[in-house]
C-alpha cells in the first residue's frame, strides 16, 4: 500500500477521530485518550499507521495524528513507545494525554512537542512534555520566544559559530567530545564559544547559558519548523 493509498482510503477512524480531536463523539467511547502528533519520511510508516487496527488516526502526508485509549497519564508514553518501536522508519512522536473533554486542547499540546523535537533536532523517538519542558515553556510565550530567536540571530547568521554550539549542546557543555565531534582543535573551540558569547551575552560554558543558548536555538528553528499536520 502506497502513502497516497493509504490517506485517501478514508477508513472509519478518520472520521472518528476527527470528531474526538474537535471534543465531539459517541458516547460509547473510551473516556481517556494519548493523543499523538507524529511526523516520518517514510511512507511505509504512515502507511502502517493507516492500517492499525487498534488506533483511530488522522494521517496527511508525511504525518497526523494518532488516539491510543489509555487510562492514565503514567500509561500513555509507555503504550506509544511500544508502538513507536514496531515502526521500521524515523518517526517522531509528540504525545499527550488528557480525558474526552480535553483532547482539543491535549492534540495542540501534542503538535508543540512534535514540532519542539523536530526543530531541536532531537533524535526519532518518543516526546512527552517531561522531556521538552523548557522548550514548551518558550514556545507557549510567543514574546519570549521571539526575544530569544533575536537573540541567537547573529550565531545563526555564521556557520562556523553555529555549528560549534550545535556540536557544545549536543556533547551536554563536554569540550573535548565537541572538538573531536567537529573535528578541530579544542582551542578552535574555545575561540568560537568565547565569539558566541561576544555576539549573544550568554556565556556557553555556564548553566544558565546553556539553558538560554539551547532555548534561543530551539525559538530560532521553530518559526521556520513547523510539522505537516491534517487540519482538523
């Protein structure tokens, strides 16, 4: 089965799912739900997606969203974990759970945590708001987040700059791992995170800086990051 086939079959929980996510449906259902925004380049995934059996889902492209009945918000990431690693492709999911009344509100919690993993560049998993809080916090305060986007402008307009805190970040403030990652001598490195500081005002080798720089870095990407998600 194609992607293209898959999406346009239509099948029954399209519409059902649908009428969930918008605080609608029969009365006769589950009465609490992991919502799941999910995103993956290969369409066989969406296509096995489509397919399942046991979900109600609302796929488009590249991405949708998913309804996993759950009971309780401890259950909800250990069921969608199961179900992310039968998946054979990349797929990223942002989950959340709430009761029948609230999935409207828990689906826009699930599409952040999506695009927050996508725009910081987190590996193919399974996001909840535990693992994405600073982020989420951000991005849920637009004049936060544009100050921070501002603030990491001047960085993201060097490539050199850009990269060494890129590879700082992801080596968790580790310079000799960053180095050997970018494959420079560790003074290179200390050069350019003494430049990022001179440019931002926030010092990449002090807590505080790294939560601001990591933060401003995730405010920057996501204006321009921004899931294929079914419009509801």
């Amino acid at each position: 089965m194609t992607i293209t086939e898959a999406v346009s079959l239509s099948p029954p929980s399209d519409a059902l799912a649908r009428a969930l996510l918008t605080g609608e449906g029969p009365d006769d259902l589950p009465t609490a739900y992991a919502v799941v925004a999910c995103h993956s380049a290969d369409p066989a995934v969406v296509a096995t997606l489509a397919a399942h059996e046991d979900l109600l889902c609302v796929l488009a492209g590249p991405g949708g969203y998913l309804l996993v009945p759950c009971a309780s918000d401890r259950m909800a990431g250990e069921a969608v974990r199961d179900l992310h690693v039968r998946l054979t492709g990349h797929t990223w999911m942002g989950v959340a759970w709430g009761t029948r009344k609230d999935l409207a509100t828990v689906r826009a919690t699930a599409a952040d945590l999506l695009t927050l993993a996508l725009a910081s560049r987190r590996d193919p998993g399974v996001y909840e708001l535990r693992h994405l809080l600073a982020g989420f916090a951000v991005l849920r305060r637009p004049d936060t987040s544009a100050r921070l986007a501002r603030l990491i402008e001047p960085v993201v307009d060097r490539p050199q700059l850009l990269e060494a805190l890129r590879a700082f970040l992801a080596e968790d403030g580790n310079r000799a791992g960053a180095a050997r990652r970018l494959r420079i001598h560790r003074s290179t490195l200390d050069y350019r995170l003494r430049a990022i500081e001179r440019l931002t005002g926030a010092r990449p080798t002090s807590p505080h800086g790294v939560l601001t720089l990591d933060a401003a870095l995730t405010a920057h990407a996501v204006r321009s990051i921004r899931p294929s998600l079914p419009v509801l």
